[in-house]
C-alpha cells in the first residue's frame, strides 16, 4: 500500500491534491509555454476555484478560448469560410482558433472525449510552438469517470501537469503562493546532481518518456522562482516529482532498502559548470533522491494499482470514452452530392455546388441589388455538400468450443444462444461470424455476414467431440478480429467454451503445454485490446475458464445452468453501448 | 527557435543510422519507427531535415521543381514561368502529417478560391507537393486510417503523386522520405503496409540515468540559447552532413557482389521472409551503408549490419512464440554466417 497522506478514511482526495493544483496552476502561470498546461480532472467547484486561480495570474489581454468538440478544421486552423465566400462572392478568410489563442490559454472541456483529429492537431501545435512563436497553455477539462475514460495520450504526454480533483469536498482558497517570485529567467538551471535525481525518480517510477523528464526540470525552477531563490533546490526537486511525476507513475518504486544501497554513480564526466552543491540542503540520512521519491510516492494517484493491474495504464491512445470511431464524414464510399450548408466536419462538394449555380448565372447578373463580386453568384440553395457512405457495424464473432468435454455438456444451448444472437443482429444490421474449434483445429465456419440462414446452416452443421485446441481457436479469432477492424468495424468476441484445454498450439496433445499455449494466445488478445465476453459452459464453473477470461481481460461469465435464452440475455446485456459513430448516414 | 542539432542527439543510433541510409537513397521507401512517446523519434527526423543543405527550387512553383535541365515535371500550368525562370534557396521541407488529416489536405484539392473568383479549375497542391525533395513525417501511423496510409505509401514507393478527382486529372513528383512512427502496443500497422516501409528501427527510451541527464542538460542548453547551442554541435553536424553527401556521390558507382546478394536470399529464406521486397531493401540498404562508409565496395558486413531494420517487419508474427522478431533475425545470422 503506497503510504498517502492525502487521503482520509473515506477515501475521497484531501484537500492536499487541491493545493496541489493551485500551486500547479500558480508554476504554470510562470512559464506558460515551457510548461504545456495542466489536465483538470473531476468536475464540481474545485476545478472552477483552480481556473479562477489561473486566470487570475494571466494576463486580462491574452486570449483565452474554449475548444468545442464539435469544431472543424477549418475553424481551427483557419481557412476558407465556404460559405461566407460563396454568399459574397469573394474568398473569405477565417482566423483559426489556433491562431487567434496564440500566446493565450485554450481550455478544452470534455477532454476525454476530444476527436483524434483534434488532438492530433493541438499536439502538433504545441509541438511546433517553439518555431512559429504561436503556443498556447492547455487546459484539458477531464469529466471521465471509469479509469480507462482520459484525455488522449499524445496531449498528457505534451503538458506538464495532471491534477485529479474528483471527489473533492473540502474546498479552501488559494493560498497566496510567491509573494516574494522571481522571474524563471533569473533562476540558474539545474545542476548535475539535480538533474540525476529528477532522472532516477523517473526511473524508480516506470516514467519512460523524456519529455516528464524535461517537465519536471522546469517545474523545478519555476518552482525556486515562486520561493524567490536563485538555484534549484531540494523541495523543489520534491514539488517536480510531485506535481509531474508521481501522476505518470506507471510501477511503484522498488522497497528502499533496495534503493538506498545504491545512489546514483558519481559521474565522471560531467562538464564543471554548476558548482553549487544541493548536497548540503539533505537535512535526513537519506540521500535527495529517497526524498524526492517519498515525495513523489504520497501523490501517486490512487487508482494507479488498478490500473497498473490492468496493464491498460498506458494502452488507450484514444482517450476511451467515445468509443472506437470507424468513420466520419470524411470517410467511406462517396455518394452523390446533396444540397446542404458545409462545416461541422461537412465538407463543400465544390464542383457541384458550381454546377448547380451555374445555370442562373444569366439571371443573378441582372440583378439590379448585388454588390460588385466574384463571376458566378450563389444562393445559398446552390450549395452542395459531399456525402459518403460508411457501415460502421459491430461485428460479434462468436467462438464456440465443440470439443467432447464442451459439447456434451452445452453445444446444444450454446448453438441456441448463437441463433437468438443472430435473429437480434438481423434486426440490428449488425454482423456474425462463427469460428469453432475442436479436434486439432480451429476453422472459420462462417466470415462475418449478415445472412442468418447462411449462419444457421453453418451451426446446424457444427459437429462435436474431439479434443480441445483452445489456443488455436483464439489465435484465429485475434487474426478474425484484426481482419474485422481494418474494415473499419469493430469486432467483440464471445468465447463459449469450459476452458478445459488439452490440445496444444502446435496439434500435439497434453494438457499442461495446451493450456499454457491457451493463456498466451488469450493474453494476446488482451494486447490486442479486443472486446471479448467468456461464457463459461462447463456444468459448473471451474476455474480454468475464469483465468481465462483473465488473461484475455475479457467479461467473465459463469452459467452454469443457463438456457439459450439466458445466454442471449447475457450477452445483450454485453454488447457494447451502440456508437455515435454507427449511425449509418443514407 | 534554431533547430535541434542531428548529432547533439543522445544515443538512438540505429534510428539515425536508417535516416541516414534513407537521406542518401530516398528509393529505400521510408523507416518505420516503433517506440514510446518521448523517445526523440520526430526530434530526430527534423534535425536530419534541418541539417541537410537547403535545395534550389524555381520561383513560384509549387511543386517545388528543381531547376534542372529537361521536361518540366509540374502540372499545368506550370507557375514557374511566372518566376522568370530564376531559382531560390529554401530548406528541405519537413512536414508533419498531422493525424486527422484528409484525403484532401494529403493529395491536394481543386483549389477554391480561384474556383470561385474566376471559374477556374487549379489544383491546390497538399502536403505531398510540399514534401517533393523532403521529409514527410507521420507520428502514430498506425492510428492513421488504412486508406491514407495505402496511399501514402503509393506515392513514397512511386515518388509520384496522381489525382484523380474533383474533376481533376492531375500528377505530380512527389519524392520523399517516408518516416512513420508509432507505438505498437497502440495498434498494430498491417502487415501488408509493414511490408511496403523499407527500413523498421525500434527505439526505447534511454534507461541509463546518465543518459537521461545528458539529455535534459541538452535540451535546457538549447532552450537557453539555441543559436550558441547549434554552434557547439555545428562541426559534428558538418561531419554527418559530409558524410551524407559523400554517400550520395558514391551510391551510383557501388555496385553489390554475386556473394552478397546470394548472402542476402540465405538470409531471407533462413528467417522466412514472403515476397521479394526483403531482399531488394537488404541489397539497397547495405549499398547505402557502404557508400555512406566509404567502402569501395559492398562487403557481407555491410549487410549484416543492416539486416535487422530491414528484415524485423517483414517477419511472420506468431503470438504465441514471445521471441522477438529481431532476435529472430539475429539467431539466424549466427547459424548462416557465425
């Protein structure tokens, strides 16, 4: 248990994590642009103290814009306003939001759920602000709840600061921070020692990447700089791995026993330019980096077991919560031209949009009230707006175990559960797909399709018995799967099977190699971040199956006396929430 | 800001040694990168593109022609003529592809503003006109849509752009090298796409405490003072920047030995490379080697140098066998060639 002080015994976060934040927002305000900006998540009136706590320290003058989800590109990056050109006749230039929040704060609200586009342009944004001189502070507004629900990676990676406030009750002011602060500038930079320690605190944290690293240097001194001291020194090294490491804190650090025996290597060749030594400030027996470590260990965010546990701490580059998106307007089969107002991600079919205004032209140019303009005027009925055809079905493949041991017990409800599934899915234009395995083998009975008496034909036929080649059968459904998603739909997978395990990846039997196979295939899929559902239909549910759906990180689901019916329950119950992206555009 | 410098860099060598290889023959047809965030991956593309000595293109054109003899290659109409035929220095163009780029920004689009003042039908070059004689980079490329990647990989492979939409027929050169990167434990590339990158390099973040520190003293000394900062590393990056040349000059007169390149097929058929695309890149990438070496000629070291980042994403993927692909490739160059 990582020993925290912030939390009581409720559980909920004290009001450590809300000094925290103000003090994240106060280093922020100090060196806007070297830092990035700062991840706010949990909603409620501790954030909007934070905010006002920020926007106190910046400057009235300087921009500070909201970030729709909604918006489209060119908005954001500025362009032509299709429409506002076509309705005078001549190009009319947007600013983009990017430009307009040059120097200034950008927030993004709902930034769990912010496009991959979005955050793939902000993050090149930042990335860039060096050159163009036209940076920006972020501030993510994060509203998830579940732990895989976060702003996207490629933003947290690129901002210094991550504060989680939810749950937060008592809520104090602002303490007055740096009445006495010194500009960043006058504050020397790190020196070697410091810098190792920063270094090995990362280490001892599982933090991989450089940039936290970098983060955490500035932190440091914009730190100092709020005490007003003119070098870096040991509680600031303490509030930069507070602030930026301990939140990206991907393993617990080793005991410190392990750790204490071994200080960083004195290193021989480094070059003599700061001479300082924060050696003196070490107040305890224990060397800096211990302490910045503990220091950095009370602020590990508290689910970080969980999720470290679920090994998906680092996976999601999506940001979770909207789901896989498998299209958009800008994507798919194009259809005809439809008339209709361009933006919100609708794109101008321009070459319609002429053709429809061009036949008028005679008639618009004798009348007596249009303004000097371009050679051909539109109306706004003139527009034409491109459209494109885009399927975005899920696809559940199910995987049904017809070994022996399986198929005496259950193959009969198991084949019924499959048939219910397939009435659903017809109703719901979604598709199946049926692997079985059994034997030696594992086969494809059926590649996805919409056809329910192909599917039917194709079960009725399934036969059982024979041993069960487990792992087979799941490294088929993971190559179905990948197969799945480059056509851009997303499978979920629904394994019926006793886990029982007998035949091993390569076709030979014996059971304890079959089932070693079985557990590596299965974390594979987990690796492969695939939805997946276990239904357990052993006569009563043993444990084999259970570890299974462990490995696969997947829904484990005992039915020990189900019907076909139940079964159907089950799995409805299952099935991912229907997508906003699904929606199939006519 | 000045740009980072190439050899101020710390550590990721066989990322740089695959730019470089790629810098002296684009015909490679791109790296892919896999790694981490914050591993210096795009840090390192675009000093490789700031270090490279700047191009002469003709004024006003678009497509960033070189003013060299023969047949002009740009689309009509050709708006280099409107420059007078003189030409300018500029910087080999770097351009980040960012991820939710369209179809349109990628490929280029009818141009809409001389559509609509004069009814004019113009191509409006996109990013791949802008990366002609550069850098394309494209971080995350496996988060990018299938069917942008297949085209970007087209147009890398071919060096030639060709639009055939909106009304518009156009082509036009678009030569450039290719660098993807991503993380594959965020999504895997298809292997079909994996196959058409020409050199894979894996980078990791520098786990030695004394390199991490390095790296953080030099990157404050160039946010600092970037211009003093460059001057410090100007000599080394001169260097690479000879070297790089000296590669380019030599390449064409190199030419690979029978033994070599039946050293190359062993190698294949012993990892179990599918398709002809493992060797063509081995033979090319050892040339490239060599020349950047200055060999005279093109030695079985060479290639097996190269071997890894040319062979390890072209491997057959076998989830339950745990041993790595480069691994893989390295047992099988001891067994043939230990």
């Amino acid at each position: 248990m990582i020993p925290d002080p912030n939390a009581n015994a409720s559980g909920e976060t004290a009001p450590g994590a809300l000094h925290d934040a103000y003090l994240a927002v106060r280093l922020l305000a100090l060196a806007p642009q070297a830092l990035g900006g700062i991840a706010l998540r949990g909603g409620g009136p501790a954030r909007d103290l934070v905010i006002d706590a920020l926007r106190a320290h910046v400057p009235p003058e300087q921009p500070w814009r909201r970030l729709p989800g909604h918006i489209d590109d060119d908005r954001l990056t500025g362009g032509t306003d299709v429409a506002a050109s076509l309705a005078a006749g001549r190009v009319v230039h947007q600013r983009g939001l990017m430009a307009e929040v040059a120097g200034g704060v950008l927030s993004v609200p709902m930034a769990e759920r912010l496009r991959e586009d979005l955050s793939g342009r902000l993050a090149q944004a930042l990335d860039n602000a060096a050159s163009t001189g036209a940076g920006f502070t972020l501030i993510l507004l994060d509203d998830g709840v579940e732990t895989d629900e976060r702003p996207p990676l490629s933003l947290l990676e690129r901002i210094a600061f991550e504060c989680d406030l939810s749950g937060l009750r008592a809520l104090v002011d602002a303490p007055a921070f740096g009445e006495s602060a010194i500009a960043l500038e006058a504050v020397a930079p790190l020196p070697d020692d410091a810098l190792m320690i920063l270094a090995a605190t990362a280490e001892a944290l599982g933090v991989a990447s450089i940039r936290p690293l970098l983060f955490a240097g500035v932190t440091a001194r914009a730190h100092a700089a709020l005490a007003g001291r003119t070098s870096v020194e040991l509680p600031d090294l303490e509030a930069a791995a507070r602030l930026v490491l301990a939140p990206r804190a991907t393993r617990l650090p080793p005991e410190p026993e392990s750790e204490g025996d071994q200080p960083p290597p004195p290193s021989d060749k480094d070059e003599p330019r700061q001479n300082d030594d924060p050696q003196d400030q070490q107040q305890d027996g224990a060397p800096p980096e211990d302490r910045v470590l503990e220091a950095a260990q009370a602020a590990i965010p508290r689910d970080v077991l969980d999720q470290i546990a679920s090994g998906r701490a680092m996976r999601s580059a999506r940001g979770g919560g909207t789901g896989r998106r498998t299209g958009s307007k800008l994507r798919g089969r194009p259809l005809s031209a439809r008339p209709g107002m361009p933006g919100g991600g609708v794109r101008l079919a321009l070459v319609d949009t002429l053709r429809a205004a061009i036949p008028w032209q005679p008639i618009r140019q004798r009348e007596p009230s249009v303004r000097e303009g371009g050679m051909i005027r539109f109306r706004r009925d003139d527009l034409r707006v491109r459209r494109f055809e885009e399927r975005s079905t899920t696809v559940t493949v199910f995987c049904v175990d017809a070994s022996g041991s399986a198929a005496v017990a259950r193959l009969a409800e198991a084949k019924g559960a499959v048939e219910l599934i397939l009435a659903a899915a017809y109703v719901k234009r979604t598709e199946v797909a049926l692997i079985a395995f059994r034997g030696s083998g594992a086969d494809v009975l059926l590649p996805p399709t919409r056809s329910l008496t192909r599917a039917k034909r194709a079960l009725a036929e399934l036969p059982g018995g024979g041993g069960t080649p487990l792992a087979t059968g799941i490294t088929l459904a993971r190559q179905l799967g990948e197969a799945i998603t480059s056509r851009g739909r997303t499978p979920m997978f629904v394994f019926l099977t006793d886990g029982s395990a007998n035949i091993a990846a390569d076709g030979t039997p014996g059971r304890p190699q079959a089932r070693e196979d079985a557990l590596a295939a299965a974390r594979g899929m987990a690796a492969a971040g695939c939805d997946a559902l276990v239904i357990d239909i052993s006569p009563r549910p043993r444990p084999d199956a259970e570890q299974l759906a462990e490995a696969m990180r997947a829904r484990y689901l005992p039915l020990p006396m189900a019907d076909a019916r139940k079964l159907q329950a089950a799995l409805v119950t299952a099935q991912p929430e229907p997508r906003p992206a699904q929606r199939a555009r006519r | 800001m000045a740009r980072f410098p190439f050899s101020a860099i710390v550590g990721q060598d066989e990322m740089k040694l695959a730019l470089l290889i790629a810098a002296v023959d684009p015909s490679i047809g791109g790296v892919m990168v896999f790694g981490d965030r914050g591993t210096g991956k795009s840090t390192a593309a675009r000093a490789l593109a700031g270090l490279l000595p700047p191009i002469m293109v003709m004024d006003g054109c678009r497509f960033g022609c070189a003013p060299a003899a023969g047949p002009r290659t740009c689309p009509v109409p050709c708006t280099a003529s409107a420059g007078g035929g003189k030409a300018h220095k500029q910087p080999v163009p770097f351009v980040d592809l960012p991820l939710g780029a369209t179809e349109d920004r990628v490929l280029g689009s009818l141009d809409l503003e001389r559509a609509l003042r004069t009814g004019e039908k113009v191509f409006e070059p996109g990013l791949l006109a802008r990366a002609h004689r550069g850098f394309l980079y494209i971080d995350e490329i496996n988060l990018l849509e299938d069917h942008l990647v297949d085209l970007l990989l087209d147009v890398a492979v071919s060096g030639e752009n060709v639009v055939e939409r909106e009304g518009l027929s156009v082509r036009h050169k678009a030569k450039f090298v290719l660098v993807g990167s991503g993380n594959p434990e965020e999504g895997e590339l298809r292997p079909q796409l994996l196959d058409r990158f020409g050199l894979a390099v894996e980078v990791r973040t520098p786990r030695a405490i004394d390199d991490r520190v390095e790296i953080m003293r030099r990157c404050a000394a160039h946010d600092g003072d970037s211009v003093a900062f460059g001057a410090l590393w100007a000599q080394e990056d001169d260097k690479i920047l000879r070297q790089i040349a000296r590669g380019q000059r030599k390449l064409a007169s190199l030419e690979v030995p029978d033994d070599v390149l039946v050293d190359a097929a062993t190698l294949c058929s012993a990892v179990g490379v599918d398709g002809l695309r493992g060797e063509l890149t081995l033979m090319r990438a050892a040339r490239s080697i060599a020349a950047l070496n200055g060999a005279k000629t093109v030695r079985r070291e060479h290639l097996l140098q190269i071997a890894p980042m040319a062979l390890r994403h072209r491997l057959r993927r076998d989830i339950l066998d745990e041993t790595g692909s480069t691994t893989r490739i390295e047992r099988a160059i001891a067994e043939h060639f230990g």
